[in-house]
C-alpha cells in the first residue's frame, strides 16, 4: 500500500500581511493530481487543516475545494484536526464526508476513530488521533494515572484502540513528539510549552508507521516511521532555507515500509536576498531571478535608505521584509548575558524561567511540591481552547 503523508496545510494563513491562499490551492492541486497520477492507496492529512479555529470564509472554501477535489480521484483521505483548528468545525459532517470516502473524525469521546483499507497483503487499519491535551484524556480514564503528563495521556487514549499487532497500523496524530528527551527541530513559528507538552515516541510502539502533524520541518523522530511530515508550504522565515515535500509512505507485507520525499513546487518560494540597494534594484539583478517570489532583503548599504521598501517592491512586489546588514552585526555583538544572568531567558521552558524567577525573588529554590503546583498551573493555562484563541484572531 502507497500513501501520501501530509501536515500542517494552514489553510488561510497570512505571513506579513500576504495572503497565501493562492499559493495553498496551488500546491493541494499539485499534490492530488499527483496522487491520482501515481494511483496512491490513500491520503493522509495529519492535523492543522486551517491556520485558525474560526477560519476565514476563503479558507473553508478552498478546504471544501480540496475535499471534492480527492473525492473526484476516488482516493480515501484521512485527516484529523490539529491544535490549530477547531475540531467541531472540522469534523461536524464527519459521517456526510465518510460516504465520499472522506474520513475526518468528530470530536474526541474517549474512542479513537479508525479507517481499514486493504491491499493484496490484507487490511491496513489507520487510527485518527485528534490533537489531544490531558484535560479532554482525564474524563475517560478516571482510574488511570495522567495528571498533566501528555505521554500518560496519550497511553490511556491509545490504550481504547483495539490494535491487532498482527496487522498493519497507522497512526496519524498531531502532537509535540520527543525521543529519548530530544525534541523535533522547530521553527521560529510553532510554539511548545517547554518540554511540558511532549510526548514520548515509545507510546507509538504498536503501530508500524505514525504520520505526525505539528511540527513544521520534516524529520523522523527516533526511527524512519515515525515522521513528521512538515508544513505545506515555508511559514516562517526560519523556513527559507528547508525544501518542502510529501511522504510517500509504501507499506508491504507487516514489517517493511519505506518513505520516499516528494518535493512541493511552490507557486512563489520564499528566499532572502542581500546586497546594496541600487545593486538589488538593477536590471540584471532583477531579470536573473523570479520577481515574484517573496523576499527578505537584507540590504548591505552602511545607513538606512529612503524609501527602500517603496523601491523595492517596485521591482519585487512580494517583498515582505527589510533589514540592515549592520543591525544583525549590532544584535550579534551585543551582549549574551546580562549581569544578573538573565541573558538565555529566551532559551528556558515557561517552568524553568518561573524556577529561576522564584529563586530571584525569595533566595530559595522551588521545593519538590512546589515544582509540582507550578507545573500543574502552567499546563492548566495551556489547555486553553483554541476557540478562544479563534476569536481574539
């Protein structure tokens, strides 16, 4: 069985003020024609369907686009929604959808929906995960111990499925996934609550390849099937420089599987370019490259020019940021730690920033219950529904 393993589509996402819708139905396109092409068995949507739980009007009809889109090829899709989105949005014509062999689970009530599909070695069976905190866990497992600890949460909720080992199994999931305390590598746009969030990878023994959605640069996490699939397109700036894909996923009979990277042709990439102004703004400068990707320009001219967005987008109308060489000169020479020793702040989770606060304020360290009563807090104000978050967007 081949499969094509997505995540993170942010659908409706605006970077800098740009709208990317045109460029995400530009890649979806490409991808199911390219799915349809090479015949694939299914199609995997690991979570972060839209940018933000209340997405906009364009947003939901391009996902309805993309939706009938596979439809039409006659290829299963199994998606789940992802902390991004709001999961009663996503999943509220969940059983209208299954009969267009879309599969997208209604929100999460202690089961884990699955989907069997076949090939000449027998069934496959894919487990849809929704994005899951312990709080939406607790309810159902009363009798097992889970507190605030995601990897206990995720055992407990994993432990609801009827998982034949004998069979092959895939997991699509969408959560901050570590292995053997190493974290993925992250960019500047995904946020984690220190390491309070993470997941451990040996909770997904039983399954024989899990698709993850969330994190945005694509990577295995402790062994080749269980991957990250990366976002849909660059989000951030921190992206530039990583390519994006698709997971072709093959599974043969149970034990073997392989994963091929498809790389996603962007209808505008997202690069940096530098140099002086006047340079930048030539006429060789201009044609010897594509004018319509979207830039960041860092300017190498010795003081600020008038006017050097207005100029530059006047040869380059996607630039979307501006700065100088010698502020990024003046920012690595400053200092790295102040007096007081506060200089890697930046660096440290939410619980061990509080711990050196504490420390700060009261010359004692945090007890052992104390530590305890703040981790406890800290998880409890990041279960905050992504609703909310929604609607102050």
């Amino acid at each position: 069985m081949r499969f094509m393993h997505l995540a993170d589509l942010h659908i409706g996402k605006v970077l800098n003020g740009f709208s990317l819708i045109e460029d995400q139905r530009f890649a979806l396109a490409q991808l199911v024609d390219y799915a349809a092409a090479q015949k694939l068995d299914a199609i995997v949507l690991a979570g972060d369907l839209y940018d933000k739980a209340a997405p906009s009007a364009e947003a939901v009809a391009l996902l309805d686009e993309l939706f009938t889109r596979i439809a039409a090829t006659g290829i299963p899709c199994l998606a789940i929604p992802g902390n991004h989105d709001s999961a009663d949005r996503v999943g509220y014509v969940s059983g209208l959808l299954a009969h267009e062999g879309i599969h997208v689970p209604a929100r999460y009530d202690g089961t884990v929906a699955h989907v069997e599909l076949a090939d000449e070695y027998g069934p496959v069976v894919f487990w849809l995960l929704p994005f899951l905190k312990p709080a939406q866990v607790r309810p159902y497992f009363p009798d097992d111990d889970i507190g605030s600890d995601y990897t206990a949460a995720l055992a407990s909720a994993l432990s609801a499925c009827d998982v034949d080992p004998a069979e092959r199994n895939v997991l699509v999931a969408h959560q901050n996934v570590s292995y053997a305390g190493r974290g993925p590598i992250r960019s500047d746009s995904e946020f984690s609550v220190g390491g309070l969030d993470n997941v451990d990878a040996t909770a997904f023994d039983a399954f024989d390849y899990v698709a993850l959605g969330h994190i945005h640069r694509p990577q295995r996490i402790g062994r080749d099937t269980v991957r990250y699939a990366g976002s849909l397109l660059k989000y951030s700036l921190s992206e530039i420089r990583y390519p994006k894909s698709a997971c072709i996923v093959t599974l043969g009979p149970k034990g073997q599987c392989s994963v091929d990277l498809h790389p996603i042709t962007p209808l505008h990439d997202l690069r940096e370019i530098s140099g002086p102004l006047d340079k930048l703004c030539g006429d060789d400068v201009v044609a010897g490259q594509d004018a319509d990707d979207y830039l960041s320009v860092v300017l190498t001219d010795e003081e600020p020019r008038i006017d050097a967005l207005g100029r530059l987008r006047a040869h380059y109308p996607n630039v979307m940021t501006v700065s100088y060489a010698f502020e990024r000169e003046h920012a690595a020479e400053a200092p790295v730690a102040s007096e007081d020793g506060a200089s890697d702040d930046l660096a440290l989770d939410p619980l061990a920033l509080f711990e050196r606060f504490f420390e700060q304020q009261t010359g004692a360290a945090l007890s052992a219950d104390q530590r305890a009563i703040a981790k406890t807090e800290l998880e409890r104000a990041c279960e905050q529904d992504f609703t909310d978050e929604g609607r102050r967007a």
